[in-house]
C-alpha cells in the first residue's frame, strides 16, 4: 500500500466505506477528465460491437449464467 494510504488512515477504514471512497474518486476524476479519448482500433472494436448487439438484441446471456461459470471455472 502507498504511504498516503496509511497517512490518511484510510486503511483503517472498513471495506464497504473503502469502496464508496475509491468510487467517490474513480467519479471525480471521470468529471475532471470527462469524456475519454478512443485511439480508431478501440473506437472501431466499440462501433462493431454495438452493432452486433442492436442486430440481435435477444443473443444474451444472462447475468446469473455468467456468474455461475465464472464461478466454476475459479474454483478449478
């Protein structure tokens, strides 16, 4: 853990308090940054993938399958 961590003791704070801090900075930094630049590979990769989803919008998986395979495959 970096010094800073330990001098503002946020260490010593509970887990779900650590969370909402980490989230509370990840949210300020995307306000002070704001929209992302996408170099043309990521921006193209993100444009095909949006069309894949709108041209067949019922080709899902749901969350509850995802979460169960990943789980079985962590647990190998």
């Amino acid at each position: 853990m970096g010094q800073l961590i330990h001098d503002l003791g946020i260490d010593r704070l509970p887990v779900d308090e650590r969370i909402a801090l980490v989230r509370d900075i990840w949210d300020s930094v995307a306000r002070d940054n704001g929209t992302p630049t996408l170099d043309e590979a990521t921006r193209a990769e993100l444009e095909r993938r949006l069309a894949e989803d709108e041209a067949s919008p019922d080709d899902v998986v749901d969350w509850e399958t995802i979460k169960r395979d990943a789980q079985a495959r962590w647990r190998r």
